[in-house]
C-alpha cells in the first residue's frame, strides 16, 4: 500500500496492529477519525489512555476495575462464600447479564495451555486455592468454557482443592461443547449455573 503522508501511513500501521483489524479496514477508521472533529479523536485517545493508566486488577477477585476492590467484591449483599472461577472479565459480564448469580467471581486471565506455553503459574490460580485454604469458602463453581484447556484448568485446579471441606460444582453443560462462556445467550448461561452439577459428577461424563 502506497500512501501519499508518512503520517497516514503510521495511523494506518498502528490501528492495524489490532485483532482482526487489516490494513484496508486500518484506512477506512483512520480517513473517518480524520472526517469526524477533532474532539472525538481527543476523547478517544485520552479514553485509551486512562484506560491503560488507571484501570486495576481487583485484588481479589482479579476482574477490571476502577478501584483495588471491585464493585462485586466490595457488595456485602453478595454471597462471598461462593466463587465463580471464570477465564476473564468477559465471563463476569455474561454471567452479571443473567442477574441470577449472587456469589462472587475468581478470574483466572486465561487457561492452561501448553501449546500456548501457558502454565498454572501464569494464571492466577495460586490465590484461589489460598482463599481456599483461608476458610470460609464454601462452594467453588467452575464455569470456564467446555474446551481441552478448561477442562485441563478445572481439574488442576479441582486437585488442590478437593481435600478441603467444599462443594466444587461445574455449570451444566447447556453450554455447548467448545463453546466460549461469554458468547452464549443469557437465558442458556442463567439456566447452566442454576443447574449447576459436582464437578466429580462431570468427570465421569
Ligand atoms: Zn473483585
């Protein structure tokens, strides 16, 4: 592609560094930023910017947040008793959607994947088996979505925590096999997690 401004041509470069995003798709939002006020290029890029600077991770729950404890976390209505183990804050805003939940969340930021060179200590699993440890858990529900590595991720997990007095349940498979938890519709996610199943129970599906 040839273009008539090195400045357009770094704009271009740089928005087609994002997913799915080629570099024709590049020109075309970079000539409609140029069409559009200058404010709304301003408030875009100053809303990336305080989204990289001052967006947290809850530190115990690991979501996104704007605050050291999330909005979940800090609510004392919520059953802190129950954790959720979920991949990322997509997961949490699925399951918020169904309005059906009232524990807590744990985000893991991923799964195990050995393809991926991803192993159990990049993700945050360590703290959860620790809140386990801690005491007043009482229920652990798995709710990462039904592919090799969540099942690899539940089980890793569901080892180091099955000797503690708590009940480890996984979301009934409503959820398609392979399927991504945040893409399923709320009503299917909503019942999945009502029926709820042991997780012993699914390993010997
Ligand atoms: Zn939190």
């Amino acid at each position: 592609m040839d273009f008539p401004s090195k400045l357009l041509e770094n704009a271009v470069n740089e928005m087609a560094q994002l997913p799915g995003i080629g570099k024709r798709t590049a020109l075309r939002l970079v000539l409609h930023l140029l069409r559009q006020p200058i404010e709304q290029t301003t408030s875009l890029t100053t809303a990336l910017d305080l989204l990289r600077t001052e967006i947290k991770y809850c530190r115990s729950c690991y979501a996104l947040s704007d605050t050291h404890l999330c909005e979940i976390c800090e609510k004392p209505s919520r059953d802190h008793s129950i954790i959720c183990v979920v991949e990322d804050v997509r997961d949490v805003m699925a399951l918020e959607n169904t309005q059906l939940y009232k524990g807590i969340y744990h985000v893991l930021g991923g799964k195990i994947s050995p393809i991926d060179g991803i192993g159990p200590s990049q993700l945050n699993i360590q703290p959860l088996i620790e809140k386990v440890k801690n005491g007043g858990v009482n229920e652990i529900i798995f709710a990462l979505s039904s592919t090799m590595e969540g099942d690899t991720t539940n089980f890793y997990i569901y080892k180091q925590i099955k000797d503690y007095e708590i009940i480890t349940s996984t979301i009934a498979r409503g959820i398609a096999v392979g399927d991504e938890l945040q893409y399923a519709d709320e009503v299917t996610l909503g019942r999945s997690l009502i029926h709820r199943v042991p997780f012993e129970t699914s390993l010997k599906v």
